[in-house]
C-alpha cells in the first residue's frame, strides 16, 4: 500500500473500534444525512457544499471553478490534498532514492507541494512578481491551500473579482508544475519573467 492508503486503513480501524457486530440482525445501509435514511446525491451534494473550510484545506467546489480547465481543476484537487508525485510523495512510496529528494533547482531543500508551489527560491518568486503585478503586499501563508485562501479573498469579497483571482492562482500552479516537469524530465529551462 501507499503510505496514504495506510493512513486511510489506520483512520478505518479508528471509525470501526466502537462497532459491534450482532449475529441476529440484518445488515442494512443507513444514511444518516437524511431523516429518511435512504442516500440521494442531492443530500450528499448538500453535505459536501455546506462543509466549512477550515484555515489549512479548501472547500471542493471552489476548486471547480467554470473558467479554469478540468485538467488543472484535477490538478488543484490532488494538490491540496498533497497527491502530487512530488519527490517527498515518491520516497515515502518507495519510488525513488533518499539522494533524489532535493528540489529540482538545487536549492537544497527538499520538495513537497508547500517547497515548490511557495517557498522554493525559484518557483516561490512567480508569487512575488504576481502580487507586484496584482498591486498586493502580503506575506504567503506555509501551507498551499492557506495560501490559496488568501490569495482569492486578498482582492475583496466581489464574487467577480475572486473568480478572476481563482483563475490567476490555478494558472500560475499549474504554470509551476509545468516548468518543474520541464526541468525534470525535458532539461528544459524558463526564466521566471
């Protein structure tokens, strides 16, 4: 297994502790959600929706925003919930070698999502000449979908206005993982401009 998937066994056993089997009753699906308890994908759609993102992570449906493609909306959803095959996701699986962890620009720091989409020398720099860009100061959160919160709200609350900033932050992760998978796998190199 995965190291994920062994987190999800582990989080399995947890919710499965307290539960008692009973030899003399049927088995039977419940759903809780509903008064009912018979499952509809309007209640589960209801339930997914009306969760609050917390400080760290980023409610779904903001992630399938209609003016970006489904590709880097796919993107975006693997990103924040770090299932990226960023060196430190291939070494916890085994993929690659202690050796190969380092940061495809060689600044020394080992890559995961946060490194390489904020925090890397290179790659962290689109961000600064994007604020230069947008008119913002501010300073980036250490966590991806911190950051994304940020920057979408960093314009106002016009529902306009973050669509634009939705669009702008998708683009520009995605623009990162491109040029990181130029540079790994093609030895082709862009400039941050």
């Amino acid at each position: 297994m995965f190291a994920w998937e062994e987190e999800l066994v582990g989080e399995l056993k947890l919710l499965l502790q307290n539960v008692t089997l009973q030899v003399d009753k049927d088995d039977k699906w419940l759903w809780n959600v509903e008064a009912s308890h018979v499952f509809s994908v309007r209640s589960a759609y209801n339930l997914i929706t009306a969760q609050q993102p917390t400080a760290s992570s980023v409610a779904a449906f903001v992630i399938w925003n209609r003016d970006v493609p489904q590709k880097v909306g796919l993107f975006a959803w693997r990103l924040f919930r770090d299932r990226l095959s960023t060196k430190d996701n291939l070494l916890m699986r085994g993929v690659i070698t202690n050796e190969s962890r380092l940061c495809v620009v060689a600044c020394d720091s080992e890559k995961n999502t946060a490194h390489l989409c904020l925090h890397c020398p290179f790659f962290g720099s689109v961000w600064y000449h994007i604020y230069r860009w947008l008119g913002i100061s501010t300073a980036s959160p250490l966590r991806v979908g911190g950051h994304f919160n940020q920057f979408i709200f960093v314009g106002g609350v016009s529902k306009a206005r973050r669509s634009i900033l939705h669009v702008i932050w998708f683009a520009s992760v995605w623009e990162i993982w491109k040029e990181r998978n130029n540079r790994q796998f093609k030895g082709k190199e862009c400039t941050v401009v």
